[in-house]
C-alpha cells in the first residue's frame, strides 16, 4: 500500500532519471518493456541491498529524530549532486549512453528485421542506484522497515514497496511510441537540473536548520 | 550553438488593404458581439462600469476596423494585449485590497478557499486529480460570495477558450502576456542581439518539473515557487524565511523576465523562456485547425518573419519547412513582417497560401470574440475601478 | 478529389469553431463547469480541514471536530486534526474548552481563546495537549497550515498539530 501510495513520488524521483534515459532508447515499445524490466530489477536488487542495512542500522535512527533529519538533508544533497552530474554527463559521448544510441538507431534504420540490442549496462546501473539512492518515499519506507522485528521482514516490506511503485512506472513504456529528437533530451536534462535545484534547496536547508537549531 | 536573432518592428504594408465600407461590414458582427457581451454590464448599477464597458466596446471595434482596414493583426492586436497586461493588475489589485486590504493572501483565507483560482495551476492539477481526486489549490469548488472565481468555474472558462483558440491563448486571452509585450515594446532595437535558441525549451522542463514535483509534494510548486506575476497580483504573507525567499524569487523573475529582459530583446521573454502553462498550451496546437504557413515559392529567406517573431518559435528550418514550432501563439508578428506575402494564416486542409485572408478571417473572427468576452470584461471592471479612483464629481 | 474533401471538412470545421466561439459565454463555459465541479473532486484537507466526524452543540453556536489530516506523499505539512467553532457572531467573548478529539470518550486538548471585535483579527489564546498525541501551543506564535487559530469563513478554526 505504501508502495502505491507513494508511487507518483516514485515517479517524482525516479522519474527525471527514468524519462530521459528511455527517450534515448531506440522508439521502440518491445526495447522498452526489456529495458524497464532490467532497470526494475536492478531497482528491486538495490532495495533488497539497502533493505538489509537500513534494518541494521534503522533502529537507532527511527528513534532520533535529529539523526533522521541529517539524514534526509544529506541524502537530498546527495541526490541534488547526482542529478547535477547526471544532467552534465549527458551530452559526452564518453558516458556510452549517446553513442549506444546512435548505434542502436543504425541498426534500426538499417535492418528492421535485426533485432538491437541495447547494452544492459545503463538499466543496471541507474536501476540499482535509483534503488539505493534514497529517494524520500524510499526513505519513508526505510524507516518503516528499520521498525519492523526482522530483518526477513524488512525484506519482505522492501519487496512488497517495490511491487507497489514498480506499478507506476507502467506508463513510461509508452515511451516507446514517442519520437527521438535532441529537443527531449535537453528538456529532459533541464528537467533534472531544475530537480537537483529543487533538491539542493529543500536538502541544503535542513541541514542548516539542524546546524542552527540543533 | 547560439544563432542571431534580430528584432525589428513589423513594416506597415498598405494601410488601406481594404475599403473603408467593405471594412466596416467586416467589423459589423464583432461590434455586434461587443454590445451583446457587455449588455450585462449596462443593466447593472454603476456609471463608473457602465463608462468602462462602453470604452471597452469602442476600443475593440475599432481595433478590429483596423485589422480588416489595414491588413495587419499584430499590430493592433498589441494595443489591447498591452491593455490587458497593464489594467488587469491595476484592477485585480484594488480588488484584493478593497476586500481584505493587502496583496498578501493570509492563512485564513486560503483555509477558506478564498484564493482566486489562476489558469497556471491547471498542468499541476491533472495528476493529483486524476490519481487522489483531490484539487491541491487554496480555493473552492464552486464559486462563492467571497470568492466568485472558484476551481470549476475558471477550469471551465478554460477548457471552452482553449477548444477555440488553443495556444493563442497567449496571444488574445492571457491577462500576463501584455506586461511583456508592452516592455518589449519599448526600445526602438534590441540591445541584445544573440538568444540561445535552445531557450526554448525550458518551458517545457519547466513544466516536467512542476507537474512532477507539485504531484509529489500535493502543492502547485510553480504558484509557490515560480510565478512571476505574483508581484503583481497575490502572494503569501511573508513571515518566515521560506516565504521571504519565495518573495525574493518571485521579484527576482518578474524584473528579469518580464521587464528588463524584454526590454533588451524585444521578445516576450516569460513566456518564450519560462511560462510552463504556455508550453502546455502549446499543446492545443497540434488540434486547433488555424495556423501559420510559408508559401515556400514567395519566400527568400530573408528571416524577417524569424526577427519579428515575440516567442522565438521560428526557426530557420522551420521557414525552410513552411511551418512554425509548436509554441506559435498565432500573434500574426511574423504575417505582418513578411515584404514578400510569403507567411501567411492557413487553415489547416486547405492548399497553403490560396485563401489566407479567409484563413485569417475565420481565425480572427473567434479570436477576436474570445478576446472581447474575456479580457474586455477585465479591461472594463479596471477602467470602471480606475475611474473610481479619480477626484471626479 | 481528395484535397477538395480536406478543404470542404477544414471549412466545416472552422464553421463549428466559430459556432463553439459563439456559445461560449451562453452555453459552453456554464457545461464545462458543471462537469468540472460535478467530477467528485475535493480540495486537498491541508487546506480545506477534510471532513467533519462530530458536531457539539453548544448554546447557540456548535463546535465541529474534523478527521485527523495526515501528509500524503512528500507533502511538506505536518499531520493535524482540526476544530471549528461557528458562528463567529454567537461565541461567548472568552471560550475554553476540553475536547475528545478521537472520539474515545477522554479529552485530548484544552482549548481556550479570546474572540476579537474584528473579524479580520486573529483569536490569541492556547492549546494545551492532555496526551502525548498532540503539541500544545500558544497564539499568537507560528501559522502555519497544521499550527493555527484563526478567524476564516465565520469560524474560529482551531488546528492541533499532531505527534
Ligand atoms: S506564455 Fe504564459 S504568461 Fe505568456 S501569454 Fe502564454 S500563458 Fe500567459
Ligand atoms: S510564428 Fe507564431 S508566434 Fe511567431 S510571430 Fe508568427 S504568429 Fe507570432
């Protein structure tokens, strides 16, 4: 329930990462379903890893309310940090993921009977980091887990979370029908520098407040 | 890659593109449409909106004589968006303070649902009402003696313009728009030459961000975080840090955007760069059925249409096409620029350039209608309420 | 043939847009906001309360305890329960009062204020939490939309902050 609950907030922070990263897929529904599917899974095997520490360490930080709020400024600078990076990496080509494209784009211009096969890499890497990169439900849910008596139990919580927001990432295989241009991907790419901004402010000013007022 | 963007005022072409008599019989059914929108008005007490009303029919007749005299749209369109721009606040604002005696909205009363509800926020809406049903706007349903500009009302006002206008909205509806064009206005050049084209774009990230974000945090980010136009209209009473930022952004924006910036451009600048509710507006345009094309065969590529255009939604490839972007708001800079007739108003299944003054007509006809029910009932209540201000016996 | 059938749909089509233009004041804006305010939305409680659980009349003006309102998602407000005495007009100048928020039959919060004369002025007075489900606090202090004691729509609106 949580999970579905928080799904649109999923969406709110995975989403940045998910959207332009499947706008660079080739525009294709099949592709897509594949890719989601390993990003999602990825996601899951970030959750169950981060399942396991937070319920180790969860306790202590379900009781402190201080210690909660530090962490959550923390990880949101942290996640305004990555987004910024991510923002940036985007149009070199060193980052792979343009160049996979454009390779990808051939084979599907070139012979629709090939199938393409887009490198796995990508999924994995973004689906096991957005899994771990605490976004704020993920968070929410972490210290539900961190209050739950085992840690089999934390597991299961952290399964059933992902099940619940895996549902709203559904529609981003529509995706698949919408036409590549460059214009996506700028605006993609703003998008997460106006979310690192969103991310930086609202993380940067817990901080402050907890090192003012303690 | 930045290109080069020049702006110069559009060339006048022959003012007398029709006759006088055959340009009255045009005006006729819009004057008619006037007096029938503002018969209301008369029937109400109040010399002062009366007085208001009747300038207000006067105004947009003749500007609509002008526009089949001359040929021209842009050029007479500007007087009464500029008008719009420059009266809405005038009146809006007396209005706040007569009722609760600030601009500021204080807690109570958006508690109350009293806080008028504003277009901009529609984008925001749509997830969390489709996902949780719920509005995440301080203001009621249905309209109320203390608040008559409710949720459903405004929405409703909206979806109707938008079915005949579609993203020219931005160019015969929006009461914010003016403020810039009237800055934009200003200069005789433009004192910044080079605009990045892929400017604009950030409207739409804008938008990405604030439909996204205001689903997550059940807020509209963007009244919260972004408006310009709250320096001009309501905003929330400064008492914390938070709100003293928002305030500072929000002045921040509307310096830059809306004043000194077009002012150096001569573009309209919010809305071609920022204004996330006129990127989704832009939307409409893919099923409205009025647009603007290039008789390819008249034109020489001499980018006066690309110059003149306010939002930057001419691009050299597009010309070349004989299509705008997506973000034209149909304002006519461009038709009226051209020395060659080659940009012309289309109707979309129709041969390009064959008919483009019936084109513009049937266009024109419920612009033009729209703009007299909607913003010349705001330019009257502001006139009636500026009248009221006077020292006048 | 085909490009004369686009052109004769395109005029039909223009005709019924100018036809929509026209019963835009008289017909259309009035349909559409119908259906809008009859989709079954509701304004986020944050801002409206959310809804009444239990009315307590008292001598000629009522109090109304509404459900606990808790942050959806990452909405950024805190979780509180809110209470209205209306009307305005008919409270006593000073009121106290110990109420039983969650209907278990024992009080949770006293509430006392002052009525002002002005009905744009805001009430100063205190709530003070009898368990360690809600804050006590006092006004004038913090407003914020799950911290307040205000005068709004001919109420006092009261909103305790939750635990
Ligand atoms: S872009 Fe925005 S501010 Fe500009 S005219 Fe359109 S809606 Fe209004
Ligand atoms: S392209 Fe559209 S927005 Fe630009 S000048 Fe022409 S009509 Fe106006």
């Amino acid at each position: 329930m949580l999970g579905l609950a928080t799904g649109p907030i999923c969406l709110a922070s995975c989403g940045p990462v998910v959207l332009p990263w499947m706008l660079v897929q080739p525009q294709r529904v099949r592709s897509h379903v594949r890719q989601l599917s390993i990003f999602l899974g990825a996601r899951l095997a970030g959750y169950l890893a981060f399942a396991a520490v937070i319920w180790l360490a969860g306790i202590a930080l379900a009781r402190s309310g201080t210690a909660r709020s530090w962490i959550m400024g923390g990880v949101q600078v942290l996640l305004a940090v990555g987004l910024l990076i991510y923002a940036a990496a985007w149009p070199h080509a060193r980052c792979g993921f343009v160049r996979r494209r454009k390779n990808d784009l051939v084979q599907i211009d070139a012979a629709s009977t090939a199938t393409p096969k887009p490198r796995p890499t990508g999924a994995i890497a973004l689906g096991f980091l957005t899994g771990i990169n605490l976004c704020p439900p993920f968070l929410v849910a972490g210290v539900r887990a961190a209050q739950l008596p085992t840690l089999a139990a934390a597991l299961m919580f952290f399964a059933v979370f992902f099940v619940g927001t895996a549902v709203w990432f559904m529609p981003f295989l529509s995706l698949g029908v919408v036409r590549r241009t460059p214009s996506f991907l700028t605006v993609a790419r703003m998008a997460a520098v106006l979310l690192a901004c969103w991310y930086g402010f609202t993380g940067g000013s817990l901080l402050i407040e907890k090192a003012i007022y303690g | 890659m930045a290109s080069r963007v020049l702006t110069r005022p559009p060339a006048l072409r022959s003012p007398a593109f029709r006759s006088i008599g055959r340009s009255v019989l045009l005006t006729l059914p819009m004057a008619l449409w006037a007096l029938l929108m503002f018969t209301p008005s008369f029937r109400q007490p109040g010399r002062n909106l009366h007085i208001g009303a009747l300038l207000v029919i006067l105004f947009m007749t003749a500007l609509f004589f002008l526009m089949m005299r001359t040929g021209k749209t842009y050029r007479w369109r500007r007087y009464f968006f500029v008008a719009l721009g420059l009266l809405f606040p005038v009146g809006f604002i007396a209005s706040l303070v007569a009722v609760r005696g600030t601009m500021s909205i204080p807690i109570e009363r958006m508690v109350s649902g009293d806080t008028p509800f504003c277009y901009m926020v529609i984008p925001m809406l749509i997830l969390p009402a489709a996902v949780t049903r719920t509005i995440i706007f301080p203001g009621s349903i249905l309209p109320t003696a203390s608040n008559p500009h409710s949720i459903a009302i405004m929405i409703g006002l909206w979806l109707a313009l938008t079915l005949v206008v579609g993203k020219a909205w931005c160019s015969y509806v929006c009461f914010f728009g003016g403020i810039e064009e009237g800055f934009a206005a200003l200069p005789k050049r433009m004192k910044i030459r080079k605009l990045d084209p892929r400017l604009r774009l950030v409207p739409w990230a804008i938008l990405l961000f604030v439909v996204v974000l205001s689903a997550a945090l059940f807020e509209p980010v963007y009244c919260m975080w972004l408006c310009p136009f709250k320096t001009v209209t309501e905003y929330p009473a400064v008492h914390s840090v938070t709100t003293a930022i928002q305030m500072g952004i929000f002045i921040t924006l509307f310096a830059g955007l809306v004043v000194v910036l077009p002012y150096l451009t001569k573009k309209r600048t919010q809305c071609a760069f920022f204004c996330p509710f006129g990127a989704f507006q832009s939307l409409f345009n893919k099923i409205n059925l009025f647009e603007i094309r290039f008789d390819r065969e008249k034109c020489v590529d001499c980018t006066l249409c690309q110059t003149s255009c306010p939002t930057m939604a001419l691009s050299a490839e597009s010309i070349r096409e004989g299509k705008t972007l997506l973000n034209c708001m149909k304002c006519g800079a461009c038709v009226d620029s051209c020395k060659k007739s080659a940009a012309v108003w289309h109707l979309k299944g129709t041969k390009v350039a064959l008919k483009p003054e019936r084109a513009r007509l049937l266009f024109l006809y419920g612009a033009w209608a729209m703009a007299t029910m909607f913003g010349g009932s705001i330019l009257a209540n502001s006139i009636s309420t500026i009248i009221g201000f006077l020292p006048l016996r | 043939m085909r490009a004369r059938i686009l052109a004769v749909l395109a005029y039909i089509g223009a005709a019924v847009t100018l036809l929509i233009a026209a019963c835009v004041p008289f017909v259309l804006m009035g349909v559409f906001s119908n259906a809008v305010a009859h989709a079954g939305l509701h304004l986020d409680p944050s801002y409206s309360g959310g809804t009444i659980v239990r009315t307590v009349a008292h001598s000629g003006y009522q109090m109304d305890v509404y459900a606990p309102v808790r942050p959806r998602a990452l909405q950024q407000v805190a979780a509180f329960v809110q209470i209205a005495f209306r009307p305005v007009a008919a409270l006593p100048r000073h009121v106290s009062e110990e109420i039983d928020l969650d209907g278990d039959g024992q009080p949770d919060v006293r509430v006392s204020f002052t009525v002002p004369a002005d009905p744009h002025a805001r009430p100063s007075g205190e709530v003070v939490a009898l368990n360690a489900k809600y804050q006590s606090f006092t006004m004038p202090g913090n407003y914020s939309f799950s911290e307040m004691m205000v005068q709004s729509g001919g109420a006092v609106v009261v909103r305790v902050p939750l635990r």
